[in-house]
C-alpha cells in the first residue's frame, strides 16, 4: 500500500508524539513532586506517577506498531483524562498554575486529535457502496407474497409426541 506526503507527516508526528510521551511520562513517574507543584495538583502524587506509566506505555507503542492509529487514540483518551483532572485543580488553591497547565494540555490534545484524523484511512470503493443496500434482493413491494404458497416441509415441524395435547371435541 502506498502512503501519501501527508500521511508520511502524520506518522512523523506521531512518532514525535510518542518520544513526546515517553519523555513526559518519565518526569511524571521520576519527578511526581515537581510535576503536581508546577500543574497546581500538590498532594496527587501518586495519579500523576500513574499517568506517567500511561504515557510511557502509549509511548512504546506508538514507537513500535506498525499502525500507530490507535495508539493515537488513546493518546486522545489519557488526554481527557489529563484535562479533568486539571480542570479540578483549576477551582484549587493554585488555579493559576493548573489553568495553564490546562491550556498546555488543550493544545497538546488537539496536536493529537489532528494526528489521528491524519493517521484514517478511507474506507474502499467497494466497502463505500454497501451504504444504500438493505440486504434484500429487491424491493419489498416486489417481495409482498413471494411466499405464501410456502408450505414447510414434515422434518422442520414439531413431531408429533412433543406438540402440547389438546382435548379433541368429540
């Protein structure tokens, strides 16, 4: 399959995005004190190491698959994470630093939105032309009664010993 000039750019940004990840992962899970006093989130830690082993993670496999459409994804998902837990902060005492550290992450999130629109493929010709079908052979006004003269053969009813008894008038 060949690739076009701009998907070639947007698989280059998505390796830049995932040396990006690694590289802010490893701070979030060396440095956790520093990274929650400059984002405004003093005292979560701990979630922040734990986004940290996220981004790594998403990191290596942006790196390594062979379609990193998905990793982007989920990219975009740790990225709505990452802008709750700071719009939390942004009513903190810190509100300041955690409304840039929202801003930064808006844009970081829209990098990464932009990259996964990039990364889809269109779907083929063929897969495109199902869209108007409904499975029938033809209308369904042409089909009204197609039937009715269907009788079902003797192997497809109930036998007779497991049909319910009913009292025969008499």
């Amino acid at each position: 399959m060949s690739r076009t000039r701009g998907s070639n750019q947007a698989l280059a940004l998505a390796q830049g995005l995932g040396w990006f990840s690694i590289a802010l992962g490893v701070a979030e899970v060396l440095a956790p004190h520093r990274v929650t006093r400059a984002t405004g989130l003093h005292g979560h830690e701990r979630l922040v190491s734990s986004y940290g082993v996220r981004e790594i993670v998403t990191g290596i496999g942006l790196l390594t698959a062979k379609d990193p459409t998905p990793w982007v994804w989920g990219r975009v998902g740790g990225d709505a994470l990452d802008l709750g837990t700071l719009a939390a902060g942004v009513a903190g005492p810190q509100r300041e630093r955690s409304g840039i550290a929202f801003l930064m992450t808006l844009g970081i999130a829209a990098l990464d939105v932009a990259c996964a629109l990039a990364l889809r493929r269109p779907l083929p010709a063929a897969m495109a032309s199902f869209r108007r079908r409904s499975g029938l052979p033809k209308p369904p006004g042409a089909m009204r009664g197609a039937a009715s003269d269907f009788v079902v053969p003797a192997d497809f009813r109930t036998p007779e010993a497991l049909r319910p008894w009913t009292a025969k008038a008499g």
